[in-house]
C-alpha cells in the first residue's frame, strides 16, 4: 500500500504480533496521500480504525564537549 503512494521512500511493519505498526519514510509531499491510502484501505476492513502518528525527523545526534570540573 505505501509504495503505490507518491513521495513514500520507505515503509516497515514492525511489532506484528501485538497488532503491528509500519514505520514509513515520507516526504511532507506524500504525508496525506498515504494517511488517506491508510484511512481508505485499513479502516473500511477493520472493526477499529488505524491511528496515525505523523512525527517529523529531528537533525540528528551532536558531540557535546563537557570538560572535567
């Protein structure tokens, strides 16, 4: 389903035995394309609707020096 959705990188499931989760790389672009594929495809076929967890990627991992007091 993620890969038919234009500016989908990526996607993972993750955690499938407890119900599962996908992980998916987007672009801001793509972001609501693939929440209402999501909506569309999973809430029509399931008794409880997918809840959705949009984040946005943080810069990274620095080096802090703290020199010794």
């Amino acid at each position: 389903l993620a890969q038919s959705v234009k500016g989908v990188y990526g996607a993972r499931m993750t955690g499938g035995g407890f119900g599962g989760c996908v992980v998916a790389l987007v672009d801001q672009c793509g972001r609501d394309g693939l929440a209402r594929a999501v909506r569309e495809s999973y809430d029509t076929s399931h008794a409880t609707p997918a809840t959705l967890w949009p984040v946005d990627s943080a810069s990274g991992a620095d080096v802090c020096y703290h020199p010794a007091t």
